[in-house]
C-alpha cells in the first residue's frame, strides 16, 4: 500500500471521526435540558408545592402507606429514581459490549425519558404521585442512556483527545441549557402576557424539555456508527456481567479504587443540582425567577468553565484540576450553610462558583476515567462508571431527605453534603493515576 494511499485513509478516518464527535456532542445538547430545566429548576419546587398542596395537617403525605414529610418527598423519589437505573444499567452496559449495537439502546433510553419528561404537562393538583412517577422514569432513563453514550468516548477520541472532547461535550449541554433557560425565564416572568397562569407556564417548561430532548436526540442517532464485536457469548446476563466485571477489576484495582472516589465526591454533586433550587425557595426564600436566573447563570459560566479547566488539565494533568474542583466545592457549600434568607446577590455568587467548577469536575472525571479501561470493554466498565455516576447516587438524596425529615432544616440538609467532597478529595489523591492507566494496558499521556 502506497504511502499516498495511507495518508489518504487517515485523513478519512480523521474526518470520519470528528463527524461521529460532533454528532456525539448532541446527545449532551440534548439531554442536558432535563438535567438543568427540569431536574435542577422546575420539578423540585413544583412537585414540593404539589405535595404539600396533598399533606396532611402536619405536613405529610402517605405513598404507598409509609407518612413523609412533603418536603422531602422530591428527594426520595430522586434517590428511588437511582434505585431503578441500578438495576437496569448492567443490563444495557452488558447488551452495548455483546451485541455492538449501542444506538437502539440509546434511542430507546432517551425517547422512555423524554416521553416521560413530556408527561409532566399533567402535573398539577394534588397530584405528587403522577410527578413521583415520572420524575423516577425520567430520571432512571437519563441515567442508563449515559451508560451508552459515555461508553462510545474512548471509540471516538484517541487518548490525547479524550479530555478535549468531554469538556466540549459538557460545554455543548451547558451551552443548551442556558439557551432553554432564557425561553424558560422569559416565559415564567411574563406568562400574564401569554394568557396562562404560573403553574401552567411552568408544566409547559417541562414538556417543552421532554420534547427538545426527543428532537436533538435524532441527531446522535444520525451520526455515531454501531461497532461490530467479537464477543461470541450468547444472550445477555446483564447482573452476571455486572459480577464479571467486578471481578475483572480485580485485576484493575486502581481502576476500582478511582470509581470509588468518584462515587463519592460524585454523589455531592449530583445531589446539590439536583436540590439546589429547593434550598433556595424553601430555605432562603427565592422566588423562582431568581432561581432560574441562578441556574442560568451556572450554565452561562459552565460552558467556560468546562473548557477552561480542559485547558489546565493539559498543563496541570486532571488528577489535580478535579482535586482544586472539590476543594472549591466545599468551600461553596460551608458558604451556602451561612447564607441569609432573601439574599439574592449571595446565591448569585454561590451559583458562580458552582458553575466554574463544575462542568469540568463532571467532564474531566470523565475522560480520566477513560483511560482507565480496559480495551473492548468500554460499555462494561462505562456501565459500572455510570452507576458510581448517576447510579449510585442515591446517598445524597436520601441524606438530604432524611436531613430534613428529622431536622426540618434545610441549612442542615445542605452542609451535609460536605463530607462527600471531604471523604472524595482524600481517595482521589491515594490513587496514582499514571499507574492505572498502564495497567489498564493502555498508553500514558504525558499529562494526566
């Protein structure tokens, strides 16, 4: 083969690729929508008034019989939601490795959760139920779609190019999420304007959510290619792949030993944005234009945020960069403990804090991680990251939850959530992250 005719593949396949990336990017342009409209902004403090509309004298509302104070029960159905997508990510991280079809898994976990997420337009009334159940489907479906479109990075990207292209991924869903939050905050502020009342401008919020998740969906679908694979096992086991792959991490401790860290410092931060707007209407007593305005905010300075730590990894390495990531979001959060009530210009600047760590904490996390698999077993070990991501972040919820439950303070609730970070920095730095990647049996990046 002619050196002409080499340099000509290569040029296709680097075109080949950074089309399957752009395309790859969508998914967070996407779904990220839900994550900050709907998870971080509306449906907390919606559903909380949906159920305390349902309590009982003393406060309390009875799914299923057991008495819970309704202003934990959006935290319970967040960590109930965790439960469900525990159970069902071995099977589609399992399913993706034996069959190689990963975009029907994907296509069928986002339109499960964007139909879900559409939904929501029932919600009102008394109706905390409804909003339970399909925040659990929701949810659980965001989170198993992960498994899939996480594992297609190290198909995509080189190792040189991994944490470039998950920062520009979580800068694409920042990017939508600030764009959506704009039409959000327009319409809530002016909905006399638009003839419909403050609940109704808020369940059109969060199907507008579920439907814009749906159309860009279409997009990944278009452009990632499914992979054959050489795997010659018939069916798919997907809790005894799960035990596989535990027991192949064996071989891999420190692999193991960085997903533990990250389940923990992990679950701190999906939990603050997934309460972070109910501790600001019912603690500090912020109205929900300034809440979307907050989170708006996060997003605006995210996308940034994302891409410049991308940029001190490179000359730092990203062990460290997330190392000064957690340390900076312990200090947001003591902050948060002494924050007055209907003090906006403090939240403001908590939100800025919170928006420049924290698409790059999420995204270089990772990328790091990335490295650390084994290769041919991307979606297998993907499917184990996801649940120490969005899977086994169950804690922090019911931490919250049952915080409140006992305390009836949500400042208690909040300063909770710091030993997460504390406990996360101290096993981060015990793993020596050059070492795992060799022997995960994959090259060293002169950074990392």
């Amino acid at each position: 083969m002619g050196t002409d005719t080499v340099r000509a593949r290569a040029v296709d396949e680097a075109a080949e690729r950074r089309r399957e990336q752009r395309g790859w990017y969508f998914y967070d342009w996407a779904c990220s929508v839900y994550s900050t409209s709907v998870l971080t902004v509306f449906l907390g403090p919606y559903l909380t008034s949906v159920a305390k509309s349902a309590a009982d004298p003393d406060g309390y509302v009875h799914p299923l019989g057991v008495p819970v104070r309704a202003g934990s029960f959006f935290a319970y159905c967040v960590s109930a939601s965790v439960v469900v997508a525990i159970l069902v990510m071995p099977l589609a991280g399992a399913a993706a490795d034996r069959t190689g079809r990963k975009k029907p898994l994907l296509a069928l976990c986002a339109y499960l959760g964007a139909s879900a997420t559409t939904g929501l337009f029932l919600l009102d009334g008394d109706r905390y139920l409804l909003g339970g159940l399909l925040l659990i489907v929701a949810n659980a479906s965001v989170a198993v779609s992960m498994v899939v479109y996480n594992s297609y990075l190290p198909l995509i990207a080189p190792p040189e190019e991994r944490d470039a292209v998950s920062s520009r991924g979580w800068a694409f869903g920042y990017a939508a999420g600030a764009l959506v939050l704009i039409a959000n905050l327009v319409l809530f502020t002016a909905h006399d304007s638009f003839g419909v009342s403050e609940s109704t401008a808020v369940r059109i919020c969060l199907a507008a959510a579920g439907l814009w998740w749906g159309a860009f969906t279409l997009i990944p679908l278009r452009r990632l290619r499914d992979r054959r694979t050489t795997s010659t096992a018939e069916g798919v086991h997907g809790w005894r792949q799960l035990a596989a792959t535990v027991r192949d991490m064996r071989r891999t401790p420190l692999t193991l030993a960085f997903l533990l860290a990250y389940l923990v410092y992990n679950d701190g931060i999906q939990t603050v944005i997934s309460q972070a707007s109910v501790y600001g209407s019912q603690e500090l007593g912020l109205g929900q234009s300034t809440l979307i305005a907050a989170v708006l905010l996060v997003q605006v300075l995210a996308v940034g945020g994302a891409l410049g730590m991308g940029r001190l990894a490179r000359t730092y390495g990203a062990k460290r960069t997330i190392l000064g990531s957690l340390v900076a979001w312990t200090a947001t959060l003591a902050a948060g403990y002494f924050l007055p009530a209907g003090a906006p210009a403090g939240f403001f600047a908590l939100a800025a804090c919170i928006g420049l760590v924290l698409g790059g904490s999420q995204a270089l996390s990772r990328s790091l991680f990335s490295h650390l698999v084994p290769p041919g077993k991307e979606a297998e070990y993907f499917s184990a990251y996801e649940m120490s991501d969005r899977g086994m972040s169950w804690l922090g919820p019911l931490l919250f939850g049952v915080t409140y439950q006992l305390t009836g303070s949500y400042r208690d609730a909040i300063i909770s959530l710091v030993v997460f970070f504390a406990l996360g920095f101290v096993l981060l730095a015990r793993v020596p992250v050059r070492e795992a990647v060799r022997d995960a049996g994959n090259p060293v990046p002169e950074r990392i």
